[in-house]
C-alpha cells in the first residue's frame, strides 16, 4: 500500500464569521485523512507564532497549501507573518536550508474581482499568475515545486448555494488528489490554474487502477 502524501492546509481569514467562501471550502475538506488544516488566525490571534512548531508540522508534510482570500493583491497580514518568521535562513533556504527540499507549494485563493477584471484590459491588468509570483519565487527559492494556483474568481458574483458546493466539490477533488498522487502531472504543469480543467488533470478512478 502506497504511503498518502501527507497534505498541510495553512489556512488564513482574518474574518471567518463573515466568510462564505473560505468558509465553504474549508468545511468540504473537513476530517479528510493526512490532511491537516491549520488555521493561523485561530491559532495565532496576537500573531505570536510558534515558529519551532511549524517548522516541524512542515517537515512533516509533503504538500503546503496557502489557503486564503486575496486582500489587497495578497494574502492576509498573518500568512506574511508566518512567512517571514518561519522560513529562515538555514531551514527553508540558504547554507543548510534544505527542510523543504522536494516538497510542492500550492496557493489556494479566492478574489472578489472575477476572472475578466485580472487581465491587461481589466481593472486589475495584472493576471493572477502575475500578481502571485512573489508566493511562485518563495517555493522556488524554498526548493518547492510551485503548482498552477487553485482560484476562485468572482466570489461578490456567487450567489446560490449551487455555485458555492460546485468550487467546493473541486477544492475536495484537487486536495484528496494531491494526497492520493492522482495527478496528471504533465497537464496540471501546462495549465494556467489547477482548477481550470480538472477532469483533464486529475486521473479517473480507472486510469489511476492502470498506474
Ligand atoms: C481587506 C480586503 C482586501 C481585498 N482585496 C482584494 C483584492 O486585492 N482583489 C480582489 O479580487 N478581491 C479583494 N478582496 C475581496 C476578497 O478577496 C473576497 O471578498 C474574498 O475572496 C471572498 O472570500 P470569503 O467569502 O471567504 O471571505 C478584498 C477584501 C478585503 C476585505
């Protein structure tokens, strides 16, 4: 029996009584087996981080997810925190850095501005990928591999409970997935977000009995 990736879910909303989105997804993933989410405003709520504490959760997973609303072109203030605290010289990076090594990073974020406003023509002009390349070049530098982002756009648009089970339904698919290494790997690299086609990316139930 193959071991599961151990999955670590670093889960930010500074608000959670008012999320619905976040919210929605978190709940979805809730109880999975070698998933573990850790959610830093509970946590943390005066920001003292316990920065020996999540070196190891750290090492004792294989797959970091950010998971978070996009504030301000970014992730709320706690995860920079945790950012600049936790990833020190000669653990995550540097002479001896090398904790993170082999690992893959994975952002998962939702946006208020819908896909059309994150283009040259939009009000955003910047595309998604763009805006998150300082998360790309910190698993870069860190040694992760960093996956195409899993992204919600629009969420002011997403009215009915519908809409809010379908994304949760694919954060579910993409999150067991990356623990069962039922990925596709080759077309998740080429796609511009996880979420994009997820049937092409994650392997069916046959295809993974296949190898
Ligand atoms: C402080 C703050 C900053 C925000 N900045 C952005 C932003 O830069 N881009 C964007 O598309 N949406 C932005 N939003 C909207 C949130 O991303 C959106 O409300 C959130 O993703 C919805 O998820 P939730 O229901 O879990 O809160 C911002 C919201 C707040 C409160």
């Amino acid at each position: 029996m193959v071991r599961p990736n151990q999955v670590l879910i670093l889960f930010a909303h500074p608000a959670l009584e008012k999320s619905r989105v976040n919210r929605h997804l978190i709940e979805g993933i809730h109880g999975l087996d070698s998933v573990t989410v850790h959610d830093l405003y509970e946590v943390y709520p005066s920001f003292h981080i316990n920065v020996g504490f999540e070196q190891n959760l750290l090492l004792q997973h294989d797959i970091i997810v950010f998971q978070h609303p996009f504030y301000w072109y970014s992730s709320p203030a706690i995860l920079k925190e945790w950012q600049d605290l936790v990833l020190q010289h000669g653990f995550a990076y540097g002479q001896g850095g090398t904790a993170l090594h082999g690992k893959k990073f994975l952002s998962a974020i939702t946006t208020g501005g819908d896909a059309h406003a994150y283009h040259r023509e939009g009000h955003n002009y910047f595309t998604i990928r763009e805006l998150l390349v300082p998360f790309e070049q910190t698993a870069r530098l860190c040694g992760m591999e960093y996956l195409p982002p899993f992204v919600i756009q629009g969420t002011h648009q997403l009215r009915d409970k519908q809409d809010l089970a379908r994304h949760s339904k694919d954060y579910l698919r993409a999150i067991t997935a990356l623990r069962d290494d039922t990925i596709e790997w080759e077309h998740l690299r080429r796609s511009p977000h996880f979420n994009h086609n997820l049937d092409q990316v994650i392997k069916t139930q046959e295809a993974s009995h296949r190898g």
